[in-house]
C-alpha cells in the first residue's frame, strides 16, 4: 500500500526543487502534466514517506523510473545505483550538453539509459526550452 505525502509534504517537495524535476530539470510550467512527488527509494524497499525520501519528478521520469534503485551502467555493464537528488547533486552525475544530459558516472549513465533522458522527444523539448531561456544553465541548477 502506497502512503500518499500530505499536501504540505508535497508542496515542500516542490518548494525544495523549485518546481523542476530533479531528474531532468524540466520545469512544471511547461509539463502536459503536473509534477509528481516520488519516492526516490520506493516504499517496496522500505523507503519511508518523509521529506529525506522524496523527490519531485516529472511524469516521464516518475513512469520510467517506477520502484527502481539500480540500472545497468552502460559503460561498463555493471549494475549500479540510480541518481538520488537527496544525497547526491546533480552537477555531480550530470551536465547539458547542448540539448543532451550526458551522465558523468556510473549513477548518471545508468539514470540517463533508465529514464530515457535522451529520446528524440525529450531532447527536441529540451532543445526549444533552452533556445527560449527556460532551461537551467550550469549556475541556475
């Protein structure tokens, strides 16, 4: 059984991430859909409903991702941990290079192959919302 976050819970968790998903940066302004709170290790593998826990995240990487805390790293075949941006910091594991997140370790790899950060689509999206000024540059993540 899922426990939902309450909703000062979620609004803190989109406070926090300042209304981007913290797997991709895509702002919620320009999402089809609202931004979901995850929980980034998923209750199935007793990951507690607190702020420590959660994340915000768009509906494309919420969906790709699901329970999931491990994928394969693409570059060396082994099997590795997802991106956590409670402990971790996105500069860390990732950078834009023009319209493509090009994951800097093993977790960054392996989240960008998970999450499919770089389907034509997600990228073509990227690439307008950097062209018109609404994706984050380096000083704004």
């Amino acid at each position: 059984m899922t426990t939902r976050p309450s909703i000062e819970l979620r609004h803190e968790v989109t406070r926090r991430a300042g209304n981007r998903c913290e797997y991709c940066l895509f702002h919620q302004d320009f999402a089809a859909s609202t931004h979901q709170v995850d929980h980034v290790i998923a209750e199935k593998h007793r990951g507690p409903t607190n702020s420590e826990n959660l994340a915000l995240s768009c509906t494309m990487c919420n969906r790709r991702k699901g329970s999931d805390i491990g994928a394969i790293d693409p570059e060396t075949g082994q099997l590795v941990r997802v991106y956590n941006p409670r402990t971790q910091n996105w500069l860390d594991h990732f950078e834009v290079k023009d319209a493509r997140i090009v994951g800097l370790t093993p977790e960054g790899r392996a989240t960008v192959e998970l999450l499919h950060l770089n389907s034509y689509e997600r990228m073509a999206e990227r690439a307008e919302l950097i062209h018109a000024g609404h994706f984050p540059i380096k000083s704004e993540i």
